[in-house]
C-alpha cells in the first residue's frame, strides 16, 4: 500500500514536461523538479520520454489516488446501511478490497 503522507510537501505548483526539453521535467517556474536521460541510449529514448510524463503526472496521481480512497471509504461507511433494493451489493470480499486498498 502506497503510504501519500510520504508526499505533503511536494512543490505545489503544476509540473510539466519541458517543450525545448522532453526528458526534463519542470514547475511553475521552470525548475527542474526530475530529469529522465542521464544515460545516452538511442533504444530508451521512449522509456525516458514516458517517464518525464509519468513523473509530470505525480501528482494528477497522488491526487486521484486520494480522491478515489475518500470514494471508496464513503462507499465502506455507507455499506453496511444499504439497502439491497435500492443498492448496489458489496459482497464480503470487495469490501475486504476496498479496505486493503485504502488503509
């Protein structure tokens, strides 16, 4: 399980991949936050260029990831008073998922 509180203090500002530099990664304020080219090989210039994406997408991510547990921490809360004609039925094991994933 992905421990976000890891991530509080992350620069705040949208990150993005540089237009002039694709391998480099950059906030607000054109600093570098990551670089993904440090080797020179022709055959992983597409593995270093999805990776300055993903990394420009951290946090998108991180922020998804915490907005998709506080859903399904609303779905556990509201399980158990469900009613089933009217709900959509968690069987045990789906809950035991949920729970997994957001503890």
């Amino acid at each position: 399980m992905i421990d976000t509180n890891k991530y509080e203090n992350i620069t705040p500002e949208r990150w993005t991949v540089d237009e002039e530099d694709p391998c480099r990664v950059v906030d607000a304020q054109d600093c570098t936050i990551a670089r993904t080219d440090f080797v020179s090989i022709d055959e992983e210039r597409e593995w270093q260029l999805a990776n300055a994406q993903l990394i420009a997408d951290a946090p998108l991510l991180l922020a998804e990831v915490k907005e998709l547990r506080t859903l399904l921490q609303a779905v556990l809360d509201n399980a158990d008073e469900a009613d089933l004609d009217n709900e959509v039925y968690l069987d045990s094991e789906i809950i035991n998922r949920i729970k997994e994933m957001i503890e």
